[in-house]
C-alpha cells in the first residue's frame, strides 16, 4: 500500500508539473516573453508533449477499486433500497417539515417588505411636500426682499423730503 500511494503522489507531482510547463509556455506566448533560448513556442511544445506523454502512460494504469457504498449505506446490500421504511418516512416528515417553515419565512419576509415599500412611499410623499414647502418659503423670501426694497426707496424718498423741510425751517 505505501509503494501505491508513493506512485501516486510521483503521478500526480509529474501531472501538476506538465501543466505547469503548458500555462507557462501559454504565458510566454500571450506576452511575447523570451528567456534566453526559451520562448513561449518551445515551453509550450514541451508542455504538450510531456501531457501527452503523461496520457499516454495513465491510459495503461490498472483502473482504482470501486468503493463498498454498502459499507456506509446499509440498505444496499442484497440489492434493496427499502430496507429501513422508517427512514424515509422520517426523512418525508422533515422535509415536509423544512419545506412549511420555509414558505413561512417567505411569507414573512414579503410581509417584510411590503411594510418597507409603504414607509418608503410615505417618506417619499413626505419629502415632495417638504419641498413644496421649501419653494413657497423661497417665493415667500423674494417678496420680502422685493417689499423691502421698495420700502428702502420711500424711506429714502421721505428722509429727502424730511431733510428738505429742516433746511428750509432751519434758514430763517
């Protein structure tokens, strides 16, 4: 068994090391890379030859033991899967089971998300008036602004008629 096992990990070190050699040949290609007479061309012929060559060999490999399924699955020895009923049984019950405690939390989280989508829709509509609001403050300013410009004018208007009267009550 350890000389099997040493073969295998000598196989599989030479498969891993073939392809290895084929992905950097493919590199060098790709990005026209050069390292003194090695170019991606030659690593890529030798990439493929040594897979080939590993193909080549592993298609004489004697194939691997099928496992013993029966070993870990009981109900298949002397060919019938209807050794244990109970089992399935309880196996129907627990999905069943699985299945409604799904569909609940389903149900659940759509609920959830209705109630998001409406509190979004109101947010929504609160923001649109808030910002009705906002441009009617602002109209609201710019006629104050207006009225106070014009207030600033006949203020004006009447200091000069006011400082006119002085000057002349002033002359006597």
């Amino acid at each position: 068994m350890a000389t099997s096992q040493k073969k295998k990990q000598i196989q599989n070190m030479v498969y891993g090391l073939g392809g290895a050699v084929v992905i950097l040949g493919a590199l060098f290609k790709i990005l026209h890379w050069e390292l003194g007479p090695l170019n991606g061309s030659v690593l890529l012929a030798i990439g493929l030859i040594t897979e080939a060559g590993i193909f080549t060999f592993s298609a004489f490999e004697a194939p691997e033991e099928d496992l013993d399924w029966s070993l870990a699955y009981p109900e298949l020895k002397g060919g019938s899967a209807s050794a244990k009923p109970s089992k399935g049984a309880d196996l129907q019950a627990v999905l069943t089971e699985s299945t409604e405690s799904y569909a609940n939390e389903l149900n659940s989280a759509a609920d959830q998300m209705k109630a998001l989508n409406a509190m979004f829709k109101e947010q929504l509509n609160s923001s649109k008036n808030q910002s009705a609001v906002q441009e009617g403050i602002a109209q609201n300013g710019e006629a104050l602004k207006a009225r106070m410009e014009e207030f600033n004018k006949n203020l004006e208007a009447l200091n000069q008629v006011y400082g006119g009267m002085l000057t002349a009550m002033n002359r006597k």
